[in-house]
C-alpha cells in the first residue's frame, strides 16, 4: 500500500522552479520520467474521432538528450503506445520534459500553446491515394493530433461531462451531484489534493472505478484514493490508488488514514448502510485536514428500514439525515443557553458549515471558533430591550 513516489514528485513539480525539475530528471532517468508523464497523457485525452488510425509521435526533450513514443487514435478504441518500431508517422509533436511537466501538474492558467514544435503530415500519401484521400487524411490527422493535445492539458472541462466520459453515476441518472461538487470543490481543482472515495462501484460483478477516474482527471494535481468491501486492486495506477476493506471498521480506517492521508476530501458513496455511515464519519472526520470537506451521498437510505433507516416523515438521529441534523447542533454549540461542560466533541470543535442538498451534504471542517452572544445577552436582557423599544 506504498505510495508512488515518483508520481508525487511529479505533482509537487507541477508548480517548481526549473532546477528542482532538472533535479528530479537527472536523479530519476529521463526515460523513467516520460514513461509516467505518457500514462497520464493516455489517461487524460478525450475520446478519438478520427475514423482512420493516425500515429502522433511524441518527443520530449531534457537539454540534448530525448525520448520519443508514438501514440495511436482511432475512433472506437483508446489512444494507446504503439509498440511497432517504425511505424508511419502522421503528425510529431516536440516539447521540453519540463513544459510537459507543467502542462500536466501546474496551474490550469498555464499557457496551453506556444511551447511546442510540430511538424504535420511530413510522408506524402501515394499519388493515386492523393486526390481522393488526401481531405480524409488531413482530417483525420488533425483530429488525432488535437487528441493527443487534448491529454497534454490541465484543464480538465466541466464535471458532468467527464461524469458520463467515465461512467460514472452523479450526473444525468438518478443523481444530479456534480453542480454542487463543482461549487463547493472548485477551490482544490489546483492543489495537490488527497482525495478518498468510499464505495468503488461495480459491486462483486464489475470493476466499477468510474468515479475516481473522474476525480483523477478532475484533480490534475490529486492523488485519489478508494475503498471497497470487494477487492477492486486492479485499478490502481499512477495517482490513483484502490483498497479493499470495510467503511464500518474503525481501527483499519485509521491506519489507512495514516498511510494514505491525511485527506483534504472524503466521499462517502459507499453501502449507504446508516450505522457504516456514523462509523466512517466519526472516524475520518477528525483526520480530515482543517479547510477539508466531507461529503455523504445518497442520504435517501436514511428513510429506508432496509439499510438501518426510520420510516416516516422524519428521519432519527442514527440515520444519515439525523447526523446531519446533529452537526447543525454542533455548529451552533456556543448559542446553547447552557453551555458544553468540558471539552468539546470533534464535531462541535471543527465543523464550520453544514451545505445539505437532495440527498448529498458536504461538512466543511476548520476551527468553530466564532462566538456567540455575550453570556449577558440572555432572554431577560432581550425582554428588557424590547420594553425600552415600546
């Protein structure tokens, strides 16, 4: 359950001086080094169109050495590494290791042109092919280049949109979740967050995973981290770790905490069991980083007996919904007319804002260190000032 420090190299990179990337290269091995930067191009770039299969050479540069892998696109199918050791080249792309570094792993400001050579369709086509193929060809060929462009960028587009890329479910199904990510996220989308996302998806039956990709390419500086009751391993990959292991057991949800965080966001969309809700919460809440945000999805099974939920109209305090009617409880602890003996729970320590919308919340977590009224400023002292009033 190691991290991938290379990868985490890489992002801190993202927003380094020249010489601490230099630094990075030389200690690492160039070929090390484009070989991960490839991947996460690969991960990053949106869907092929080109109907043709075009080859796009990529060429990065450190001083006067150079690597160079040839991508291909087709409609239908991945980008992928083509393994073929002379293959017919379309279009080249040529850019220095640390512009790249940038592009993926700086601020999504950072220029997207203007640091690349390029060369386009550098073989003619066969004469007889020239006249009625050449339109197709140059079509195809700038298609797949602006693919390939495409994983060579921070900017990662809006959330919906990468939801239904990556078959994930908080966008356009049952749920509408991403609207409100986007608002209560967009001060992380440029940091080098830690994400965890409880509850991978896919049940037994599937891999599941479609919403940490999401997140992945969402967060272009983010390592994200999810657990699952079934073993969904198999998914990790740079930046992207998977973990098998129950949202209901405290003691190995903080020592998971310890190796992977701490976290800045934590997603609950795993059983959506009450009691599993509760368990994680109260654990991971308090190793949550301060400024962190803690989000439970699908706060419907709070009404469902099935999954530990009350029936009718109110929701009790061991559901989802109760918990979160506690926390607004919590944040207001310092207006209770007899104040908290000793000392205070996490939750009345450190929740700072309570955002609940249909069936999805998101705690933010900070120092509840705003005062209340003065103690002076009792129900009497009201009275007394509305009788001045009159």
């Amino acid at each position: 359950m190691g991290r991938d420090n290379l990868t985490e190299r890489l992002v801190h990179a993202g927003t380094a001086p020249d010489a601490e990337i230099d630094e990075l290269i030389e200690a690492t091995g160039l070929d090390t080094v484009v070989q991960a930067l490839v991947a996460e191009i690969v991960f990053r770039c949106e869907r092929p169109e080109n109907v043709k299969p075009v080859n796009v050479a990529l060429e990065l540069t450190h001083g006067q050495k150079q690597s160079r892998v040839v991508l291909q696109a087709r409609r239908g199918e991945p980008v992928r590494v083509l393994d073929d050791p002379d293959p017919v080249i379309w279009s080249l792309l040529r850019i220095r290791v640390t512009d790249m570094i940038r592009r993926l792993y700086g601020r999504t400001s950072h220029r997207r042109n203007g640091d690349f050579h390029n060369a386009f369709l550098q073989e003619a086509p066969s004469p007889e092919s020239m006249f009625f193929e050449l339109p197709e060809i140059m079509r195809s060929a700038a298609l797949a280049t602006g693919t390939v462009i495409s994983g060579c960028a921070s900017y990662q587009g809006e959330l919906g949109a990468l939801s239904l890329r990556h078959d994930s479910d908080k966008w356009a199904s049952f749920h509408w979740y991403t609207p409100h990510y986007e608002r209560h996220f967009a001060p992380f989308r440029e940091e080098a967050v830690r994400v965890l996302e409880i509850g991978i998806g896919g049940y037994d039956e599937e891999i599941g995973g479609g919403s940490l990709k999401m997140w992945k390419r969402y967060f272009h500086r983010g390592l994200i981290v999810g657990l699952d009751i079934f073993d969904k391993t198999e998914l990790t990959e740079p930046r992207l770790t998977a973990l098998k292991g129950d949202q209901n057991d405290p003691e190995f949800l903080v020592a998971m905490a310890r190796e992977h965080g701490p976290f800045d966001i934590i997603i609950d969309d795993g059983s959506h069991m009450n009691e599993h809700v509760h368990t994680s919460f109260h654990t991971l809440f308090p190793l949550l980083r301060d400024g962190g945000v803690y989000v439970i999805e699908d706060l419907q099974t709070s009404y469902f007996p099935s999954f530990g939920g009350s029936s009718g109209r109110q929701a009790a305090p061991h559901t989802s919904v109760g918990l979160v009617k506690g926390l607004l409880d919590d944040l207001h602890h310092q207006e209770f007319d007899q104040p908290v003996q000793g000392a205070l729970s996490p939750t009345q320590a450190a929740v700072t804002g309570v955002h609940a919308y249909h069936n999805v919340v998101f705690i933010e977590k900070g120092v509840n260190g705003e005062d209340g009224l003065p103690a002076w400023m009792n129900e009497a002292a009201w009275e007394a000032l509305g009788a001045t009033d009159t």
